[in-house]
C-alpha cells in the first residue's frame, strides 16, 4: 500500500486483491445516444472522434483480443498479476441487454480479469441495464462510471451533454438502490464557472453517496469542438498551479470514504492542444502530494463544511 493523503484507487485495488491490479481499457463498439441522432449529433464538446479518453485501444480486435493485448503489455510494464476490463469508449450500455451480457461475460472469460468497469452516461440505464449491472455487481469487482462533468445544468449546456443534472441524480440513486458502486466523472476549469461552484461540487457528490470520482482538469483536443472555441479565445485552460490548488482545496471537502479513480486525466501528445502541462501527468501528481503536505491536510479535513472560498 502506498502512503496517500487521499482514498486512491491504487490502494483500494491492493487492499481487496493483495496485488498489483491495472485496467484494461476496451473499445466494445458501441457509440452514443449524443452522436447517433437519438439524442444529438456533434458529441461533447471535449469529445474527439475516438469517445472521450480511449486513444490507444484497437477497436479492431475482439474484446478477448484487446484485453490479452493489454494483460501482455501492463503485466510486463508494470508487474500487473490481475486486470479490471475498463469498457471505457463512449457510452457502454447503449445497447440491447443480450448483447451488453455477452460482452461483459467474453470479458470476465479471460484469465486473470477479476473484475469490469462500465463506463457510461446518465441516460443510458433503463431499469433492465441496472439490473443486469446490479448482477454483476452481486458477484464480482464492479465499478459503474458516470460522466457528469458538471452540476450546473448551463454548463451541461455548454458542453452539449444532451442532459441535466437532475437525470445524472437519478442514475445515482437508481444504482444506488441496487447496490451498484458509482464513480462520477468531473471536470475542473470549466468555462464560466467560478472556485465557488467548483468546489461546491464536492459537496455536491458527497450529498449524493457516490463511492468514487474522477478529477480531471480541462484539456483541449484536437478535432473537438472545443478545439475551435480554445483557438477563438474563448476558452482558456487553467494554469497547473492552479489546478493542483484547486484539486487540493477540492478533495479537502470531499467525503474521505470516496475512492479517488483519478486526480489528472492523460492525453497522447499528437492529440492534445492544451494545456501542455497536462503531458506530465507524474509531475501533477506529485505536485498534488506535496501540496496536501504543506498544507498538513488530505481528503475530507474539511468534509462537511459548507464555507466558500
């Protein structure tokens, strides 16, 4: 177990299995209810072509293919013995329960993958997909991840999410019901939104008993949206200090039972515009460590409080 001053996914993963347990990220085919017509067509504005977080996966081989592919390399990078099979490329329960139960079945085939990661959107989980996933959830390691981004419902706007906030609260509570753990999705820097609401979100998803989160900042890909608005001067990135000050000042307000998937998201380089900074994911993280030192604090020393600023 590594020494953090915050709940991390790392650890959690050594304290159930005992062993040094890494995702496999897979593209299963599926596509979006935001990209297909069915709720819109141009996507997040964040999201490239690929979905949202998934370079580096071959589309092309089966989901028993990919995870193999990525036991060899993650076994021999890192020392992996086991693997969680991260259905990671846009939304991966957009699909009929037949079929979402043949590939989550093809996944859990593979020797060594002890557990599965779903990651999806708020509108994508009528009551028979829960209840497959609750399945699931019953009898084996299972996480359920859900993009909010953002409670305020403007900047769902501005993103094009295609929803709410009060459909993200619903998918919460509906899982929640059925024992499923939730890991949601935020972004830090948004456009128009102030440290206050930031930070408020935290409360927010203690509010909402979600059991995990991940924190990234914004960062700019090439072929998004976003893109364009970032090239007009009307997005801007924050600066890495104050984004580690930020992420710091937000896990002293959140829920210490909450396991941290993420505190900086990753982007290859040929892809991402900004901010560069983001390249060195290692040195953000440490620069997050050492900021909670200083500070003498971790995750929750401020749990509860309901101060601005």
């Amino acid at each position: 177990m590594t020494h953090r001053r915050y709940a991390s996914f790392g650890n959690e993963l050594r304290r159930v299995f005992g062993c040094r347990v890494q995702r496999i990220s897979v593209d299963a085919g599926f596509t979006c209810p935001n990209r297909d017509g069915y709720v819109g067509t141009g996507g997040c504005i964040f999201c490239g072509g690929k979905g949202s977080g998934s370079f580096g996966i071959r589309p092309e081989l089966s989901v028993t293919r990919q995870l193999e592919h990525g036991k060899e390399f993650l076994s021999r990078r890192y020392g992996a013995a086991k693997f969680l099979a991260y259905f990671q490329a846009y939304s991966n329960t957009y699909a009929p329960v037949g079929q979402l139960r043949e590939l989550y079945n093809e996944a859990l085939a593979v020797p060594d993958v002890v557990g599965l990661i779903v990651g999806t959107r708020p509108d994508c989980l009528p009551d028979d997909v829960l209840d497959l996933l609750a399945g699931y959830a019953s009898r084996t390691y299972f996480w359920l991840e859900l993009g909010l981004q953002s409670p305020l419902d403007r900047t769902l706007n501005l993103l094009n999410r295609g929803h709410d906030f009060a459909v993200f609260a619903d998918a919460v509570a509906r899982s929640r019901e059925r024992g499923i753990r939730v890991c949601a999705h935020v972004i830090l820097g948004l456009p128009g939104e102030s440290r206050e609401e930031m930070l408020a979100t935290a409360g927010i998803l203690n509010d909402l008993g979600v059991e995990g989160v991940k924190i990234h900042q914004l960062h700019v890909m090439k072929g998004t949206a976003l893109e364009g608005m970032h090239r007009r001067g009307e997005v801007r990135c924050l600066e890495r200090s104050d984004y580690v000050e930020l992420v710091c000042d937000f896990l002293e307000r959140l829920d210490p039972r909450i396991v941290i998937h993420r505190l900086v998201g990753d982007a290859p380089a040929d892809h991402l515009v900004a901010p560069l900074w983001s390249l060195g994911k290692g040195e953000v993280l440490a620069a997050i460590d050492a900021e909670l030192a200083r500070r003498g604090t971790g995750q929750g020393s401020a749990f509860g409080s309901r101060e601005k600023g």
